[in-house]
C-alpha cells in the first residue's frame, strides 16, 4: 500500500484526503469523529504502535477538514450524504481504494458508531473492531449527560441550559459558556498544542445535522440511532475502550462487552472522551495489548 499522502477520487466523483504511515503487516484504518471532526488525533498512531510493526491509514471523511465538501445548503446533497449507511459504505470504498483486507478498524465516537455498523455490514473484511469512545445507543448517552450536566452544574445554570434547548437560543456566550465547563471536564481535558486552529477544523454543517449545537445535547439525525438489538451478530475480535472520565456511560459499555461475542472492554483513568491524549500511555498499552493478542491467536474475551 502506497506510504504518504493521497487523495482517493470516490465513485460519486468527491475526492478524500488519506495518509498512511508506518511499516509492518498490521493494518490499521481509523475513523474519526464529530460527526464532522477530523483525522487530527490518529496522526502520532504510527509511531506508538511501531513496535508491533502496524501501518496506520486515517482519512477525513467525506465533508470534512482537507477532503472535498459538497454544498450542504442543497437537499440532494444532504439526502445523499448525510445518513450513516452513505458513511459505511464510504469506509468500504476507501478500504477497496487503499488495497486493505484482513485489516482492524478503529473508531473515537461517531467513527465508533461506524465501526459498529461496518462489522455489522462489512465484517468479512475485518480482522478486529476498536469501538473508542461510543455507546451502542444514543438514548442511554443521553441519560449519561444529562446526568452528568445536574452533577456539574447549579440548578440556576442547569435550568439556564434547558431553556436556552427549549427556546433554541444555543448560542449566547453564558449557554456556550456551560458548554466548554462540561467539555473541559469531559471531552477534551488536555488541549495539546498540535490540535489548537486559528480557525475551526469542524465541519458543521455535518456535525449539527447529525448531533445538534454540542456534545450535551443531540438534536439532530443520531437522536434514534442504535445498534443495541444487533451488536450479538458482531463476530470479531472488539475492544471497546472508554475513558473513566467521559460522557459515554461505562455502564453500557460493560453491556456491550457481554453482548458482543469475542469483546473485551478496557477503561483509561482520567480520560475523558478524548482519552488517547488525556492518558496517552494506558490507552496505547490496551491498543497494543488488543493488536497483539489478536495477531499471536492469544485473544480471550
């Protein structure tokens, strides 16, 4: 497989931005998440998981950051972009694209959701599943934050947020400024300087029609999505890694892990959402371990 940067021309006719790094027979595809996000938090994979001799492709999806974005102001674009089987199907394609077979899929959130749905679909292909950072079920996330936002906050500043949803006014400076509380405790709790932007890397027009206005809240086309009824019918080797300090409940993903056939479940302590770089060296060590138990016939559930 070719080594660098390259630009995959799509059967629509759209164009997406790939890199790949590393040497080794591993191949690992990551998926990143948002929805909207970008490749940003894969690009030090290659050299943690050197020593196992893993090749990393990461790739923004169709809409976002460096790859091509269609005019989502046209309906026939969001009827024919924004649904999660168009996603699948593009992981699919980019597998074909980039040669890859035999290969494990990584996941952070919405990325998560499509590992699940591409095993799911795709699962032929796949060697192991890593679901980072994603429940099964957006209604039980939902309970986790609310949860967690009557935990953080006062009732005055809790009520203040309600009735901003309620009324639709999300984007005054005291509701956005409940926001970054919530997201500095449990999604982004380490800023590293190489995924600080003078500009906004979100892709929003994608990450509002499918979440909403933030993480706290969902809004948008995810607010039904579940694959609780069919994760059983996943059959390969999953890790299902969380942060201990996250918006996604543990306690589904305990469930997941006794409801997936061949999955093992690991957590990383004071890791929010992001919890590859809240505390890099736990997170690599599961990946790691998980990689390698996978590859030497030594995984156990």
């Amino acid at each position: 497989m070719a080594y660098g940067t390259k630009i995959i021309t799509l059967d629509n006719g759209y164009h997406l931005w790939t890199h790949t790094e590393g040497q080794g027979d591993i191949q690992l595809l990551c998926l990143h998440g948002g929805p909207g996000g970008t490749h940003e938090y894969y690009e030090n994979f290659a050299e943690k998981l050197a020593p196992l001799g893993v090749q990393v492709s990461m790739y923004d999806q169709l809409g976002s950051w460096y790859s091509d974005q269609p005019d989502f102001t046209k309906q026939e674009n969001i009827d024919k972009f924004l649904n999660i089987d168009y996603f699948i199907d593009e992981v699919e394609e980019v597998r074909v694209k980039l040669g890859l077979d035999s290969f494990y899929l990584i996941g952070q959130s919405w990325g998560g959701a499509l590992v699940q749905e591409y095993a799911l679909k795709y699962g032929d292909h796949l060697k192991g599943a890593i679901i980072s950072s994603m429940t099964d079920d957006i209604n039980e996330y939902l309970a986790n934050v609310n949860a967690i936002r009557a935990k953080e906050l006062d009732a005055d500043a809790l009520a203040y947020m309600q009735e901003c949803e309620k009324t639709g006014d999300l984007d005054n400076a005291r509701y956005q400024g409940y926001v970054d509380i919530l997201n500095d405790g449990y999604v982004d709790r380490k800023k590293p300087a190489q995924i600080a932007h003078l500009v906004s890397t979100m892709a929003e027009p994608v990450y509002n029609y499918f979440q909403g206005n933030n993480e706290f809240v969902v809004t948008g086309k995810l607010k039904d999505w579940s694959t609780r009824d069919r994760i059983k019918n996943i059959t390969v080797p999953t890790l299902i890694t969380f942060g201990e300090h996250e918006t996604m409940p543990l306690a589904t993903a305990k469930r997941m892990s006794e409801t997936i056939p061949h999955a093992r479940l690991v957590t990383t302590p004071e890791g929010g959402h992001h919890h590859m770089i809240d505390n890099a060296p736990v997170y690599f060590d599961h990946l790691s371990t998980f990689l390698a138990d996978v590859e030497n016939d030594n995984f156990k559930d």
